[in-house]
C-alpha cells in the first residue's frame, strides 16, 4: 500500500533542523515543466538535488542480524493489493514505488524508479523518467510498461476497491518510451502528480502467469530491497536482504534496511505476545493498550537497560478514533439517538482509571491539527457553508462544542439526563421490563464488534452506563480475520475504528466519507455516509489550489461531521509508545510524520553478531 496512503489509513495510533538547506532548495526547485529530483504539495523542498540522505538515517548504521517483529493473527495470500485473503505483515517490502515520501515533510516526494519528474505545466499531467538501473529482484528491467500495467491493474475491480477511489482523477497512464511515463489527470488537482508516485511497481512478466486476483501463497517477483525467503502460514515469515538490489546507493535509500533478514512471528492474543517480547522472542514492539505501557513494561530487563521503554513524539494529525455508528441500521438514523449513546461515555472516569491519564480526548475529525474547525466559522468557512445550510443542523454555523464531558461543573448523571430526553424526543420508551423500546416494540439492542480482548476493559463501564438508559449493549470479540471480514462487509452495528490524517488530506477522503464510497465494500467509509454536503465538501479538499483553501475546506467538513453525531469520540496520543531490546539502534534525529514500523527501516542492530548471541 502506498506509503503516504497507509500513514492515512493507519490502524493504530525533533524540529527539523536545516533552515539553510531548505532556502537552498528552495531556490533550486525547477518550476512546473522543468525535470526535478523530488515535488511537493506546497512547491518547497527540504533536501536539494543530489542530497545525501535523509535525515533522520544514520551514517552510523550497520548492515547486518536479524530483526525479529511480531504480528497478529495470520496470512493466506501473497499479493497485499486485493480485497479477498490477509497478506503477510510487511509485504510492501517487495515492492518500490515510483518516488518516495519524506517524513520530514508534510508532503514530498523524492524519485526512487523514478530518477526525473515534470509536472506539465497545465497541471494535468506528470512525466516520469524511470532510472535506467531499476530491477526486479530476478534481475530483469524495470520499465514503463510494467508501472502501466501496475496502474491499470490496481485500478481495474481485480484490485482491493480503494486504489479505484484514490486514484479516481488519474485518467489514463501513457508509455512514451521503454524509460519514460505520463499519467494524465482527468482534471487539475495538486495532489495528483504526488500520489501517481505512491504506484506500487509490479512485474508485468509474473502477473502474465500468475492471475493478480489468485488469493494464494505463490511469492511475487518484487522491485524492492527484500525477498521472502520462507514462509509457514500462520506462524511466520522471513524476509531477506536482497544483496543485488539496484537502488542501496540512491540517497533516498542510504541508511535504510539494514537488517539482513526481517522475521515476523504470528500470535493470536496481545498479551501473550507481550510477554513473549519480554522474553526475548521478537525484539521490538509498539504498544497501543495504556494500561500494558503503564504496568506491564517493568522489571530486571527494564532496570537493568537490556529492554528500552521510550515514547516518540511525532508531529502528525491524529484524525478521528471512536466507536462507529454504521447508518446502514435503520436503529442510527436518528441523530438524537446518536448524540444520546455519545453523551453515555465517562471519558474523563476512564482516563483517570484505565488509562492512567495518558490520553487526549479526541475533538475533531482532524485532531491535534490546524485543519480542526475552532470556535465559530470564519466568512470563509462560511463562503463554502452558506449555499447548503437549509440542508444543515444549526450547529454547523454555531460555536463548535466539545465532545461531552464530566469533569465539574460537569456530571455523568446530567449527560444521562439529557441522553434520556434525546431518546425520548426521538420516540423510544421504556418498557416493563426497564429496556427501551420505539413504537414498533422493537427493543433497543445493539453489538459492539472488537478485534481486541483489550477493549472489553473500556467497553464494560460504558454498557454500564447505557443500561440506566434502558439500552442493551453486548460487545464480542472475534479473531482478526472474521473481524475484517465482517468489516469489508460491513456487517456490524458499532465497531472501534480511527479515521486517520495526514498533514495534507486528499483523495483518501473520498473512501472515507464520500457517498460513492459507502456500499463499496472494503471501503473507508465505516459510517455509511450518504450526504450530498459531505461530498461538496470532500471535493472542495480535493481540488484545493493552495494550503489556505484546504485548511478551510477541512475545518469546513469538520464542523458538517461532528454536528452529524456520527461517532462517540474517544481520544488519541502525540507520541508512539515504543519498547525494543537495547542491541537496536535508531538515528538521533526523529522524523516528524512517520510510523513506528516504518522509520523502523532506517534502525540498525549494533554489533549484530556478538549483541544477538547474548540475548535470552
């Protein structure tokens, strides 16, 4: 999955130092036509042509060991781009794409298949001269031929549906010659030259053999610096260094993977896979769950430095995590309804209690941004609400609230209170036996899908809370697999889910609220949005001509959003919790907008010989 797609997707959730190079780049940077070595959204580059390497890489790093991760559940597949079947964790190691996202920067890419890249000068279209040295790891030529087929192949319906949707505006890709493509845009769009170069390069040769849709174990011909060396279906995967790998000098790729062989264990609950990390089975883990950072990463190992507990800020959106509504049920339809199951949750009972205060309440769909819509609507929020507001709640022009809270003034049972008068205007009433029924005697009743044991925790208070409503939550946890099953299909009344976001929001929003979206299945759009505002206004972060328009426009969709009552907010982190035994290294200097796993590429085993052989 492309980089900067998957950091929007993500499931869960230093300052840049160099002022002068940036000028200097900046200078630099050729104007729409011109051949360049990297683009982004906002027409600045950090690092100029012929940069050494990123820098949050190491000159310090040692090639060599292996790294040992863990994952969740299991695989059946060899191709990450369908729909159908789990493909192994960290199968995007096989695979380059046309240019490389720096997390440095809100939204830049450098080449890497790529060596040159023009913007036409129109916009509507962008050329990319391949690097004459690009390989697939059985040694043949990379060429235009194969990004063609890749592009058409990820679009066609053999392909997981969110590639159709995220390259919606790519008309059409043109083989100029043997080293050189241009993708053609169906319309101007800034971001469209950038996220053309997230295309994962394929090898048209294998696929002529191999049908792309085939959900089997057959390995791919990759384009990337690893192989799969082994395999054994649900429980693990080795990926190795691949020795001939054509792009190890490029400055996009210096100081990256430098592991000689990736292995990933498969486990089927979290907790066993902690105390497995503890002792010393896999040698890093990123941990999600408050409570097992609070008081499970302790002891001998800890004390004595041979694990490292650390948390690592990074500078990203948070976006939006909550507990899904899927309007698809005829129960959610009605916003009073929705807003009375929000006002439920205690959030400030749990974080005191559960979470070890270590949380942010989440309040916008673009959390722990500039892009969240504050206080009242600015005329030029206004200027793009205005012609729908006889199709708007009056909220959406008022003050934006924050979600519900008990801290004083302040009280769990005032939110209850109001709840009840919300369930009560929207017609359900209580009956003999205490539980909520409407006018059909239907029984207010809804289930909670988990994926995570480790929720239960948090959903046990919140049922409570419901219960003095007169409505019955049950919540079940299920494995990964019918987990994402069922939400591909999307068969459940509420789930946990988080809607992430970049710095720059683009196309990805389209899968995530956008009418066209809503009974794909596979797709983002989780809620079941069906509303022609959201869509206008989607469309408005789209085709944005400069950050002030997209800034607007997304504080424009926030406020549509949270008046809707689509979700009960829940909270996020500006940091990643991170553990990792002590022979890994990371470069002292953090990127800003990453994930753990992947500035896990630029760490390094120290000594790997002799630091691997002590460990238990």
């Amino acid at each position: 999955m492309p980089y900067r797609l998957l950091l929007k997707l993500w499931k869960q959730i230093p300052v840049l130092s160099g002022g002068a190079l940036l000028l200097v780049s900046m200078l630099l940077l050729p104007t729409p036509g011109q051949a360049a070595h990297g683009i982004s959204l906002d027409g600045q580059l950090k690092y100029p042509a012929h940069f050494t390497r990123f820098d949050y890489t190491s000159a310090d790093a040692v090639v060599g060991g292996t790294l040992t991760l863990h994952a969740l559940g299991g695989f059946d597949k060899m191709n990450p781009y369908t729909l159908k079947g789990t493909a192994p964790d960290m199968l995007n190691l096989l695979f380059e794409t046309i240019t490389l996202p720096s997390m440095d920067e809100p939204f830049a890419h450098y080449g890497l298949v790529a060596q040159d890249i023009q913007v036409a000068a129109d916009g509507l279209s962008v050329t990319y001269q391949l690097h004459p040295q690009a390989r697939f790891s059985d040694g043949s030529p990379v060429t235009a031929d194969d990004l063609a087929f890749s592009f058409n192949m990820l679009k066609s319906d053999q392909a997981h549906p969110l590639y159709q949707s995220y390259w919606q505006d790519v008309r059409t890709a043109v083989v100029l010659d043997p080293h050189r493509i241009r993708f053609e845009f169906a319309q101007k769009n800034r971001e469209l030259p950038l996220i053309t170069g997230e295309l994962p390069v394929l090898s048209r040769a294998f696929f002529a053999k191999q049908p792309f849709d085939k959900a089997d174990l057959t390995v791919p011909i990759g384009s990337g610096p690893y192989v799969v060396e082994s395999f054994d279906p649900g429980k693990t995967i080795t990926y190795r260094r691949n020795p001939n790998y054509w792009g190890w000098n490029l400055p996009v790729r210096r100081g990256m993977f430098n592991f000689d062989r990736i292995v990933i264990k498969y486990f089927k609950d979290p907790v066993v896979a902690l105390e497995g990390f503890k002792a010393g089975e896999f040698d890093f883990i990123f941990e999600n769950n408050s409570k097992q950072w609070a008081r499970d990463y302790v002891g001998e190992k800890f004390d004595q430095g041979r694990i490292r507990k650390e948390p690592l800020p990074h500078k990203q959106g948070a976006g939006m995590q909550g507990w899904i509504f899927n309007l698809r049920r005829p129960i959610f339809q009605d916003k009073r309804v929705r807003q009375a199951l929000t006002l439920a949750l205690d959030f400030e009972w749990s974080n005191e209690n559960l979470f070890h205060n270590q949380y942010r309440r989440s309040d916008s769909y673009f959390s722990n941004s500039e892009l969240a819509a504050r206080g009242s609507p600015t005329p030029e929020e206004l200027a793009l609400l205005e012609p729908f507001r006889a199709q708007l709640d009056p909220a959406v022009f008022q003050t934006v609230e924050p979600p519900p809270s008990t801290a004083p003034p302040g009280s769990l049972r005032t939110n209850l209170r109001q709840a009840a008068a919300l369930l009560k205007e929207a017609g359900w009433q209580v009956g003999a036996d205490g539980l909520l029924v409407n006018a059909s005697g239907q029984p207010f009743k809804i289930e909670m899908l988990l994926a995570s044991s480790a929720f239960e925790r948090v959903m046990a208070p919140y049922t409570a809370n419901l219960k003095k409503l007169g409505v019955e939550l049950s919540y079940r946890t299920v494995d990964l697999s019918l987990f994402q099953r069922r939400m591909d299909n999307f068969d459940y009344d509420m789930i946990v889910n988080t809607f992430p976001q970049s710095q720059s929001p683009g196309n990805e929003q389209r899968d995530m609220w956008h009418s066209s979206s809503a009974n794909v299945h596979g797709s983002r759009n989780a809620i079941g949005l069906q509303n022609p505002v959201v869509d206008a206004l989607v469309d408005k972060i789209i085709y944005a001509e400069n950050r002030r328009q997209l800034i607007t426009a997304c504080r424009a969709l926030d406020r549509v959003l949270l008046a809707g009552h689509y979700l009960v907010p829940n909270w996020y982190l500006d940091y990643h919790r991170v553990a990792y035994w002590s022979q890994l290294k990371h470069p002292e200097q953090l990127p800003l907008y990453y994930l753990p796993d992947s500035w896990l590429m630029a760490w390094w085993i120290q000594e790997p010989a002799a630091t691997q052989a002590a460990k238990p």
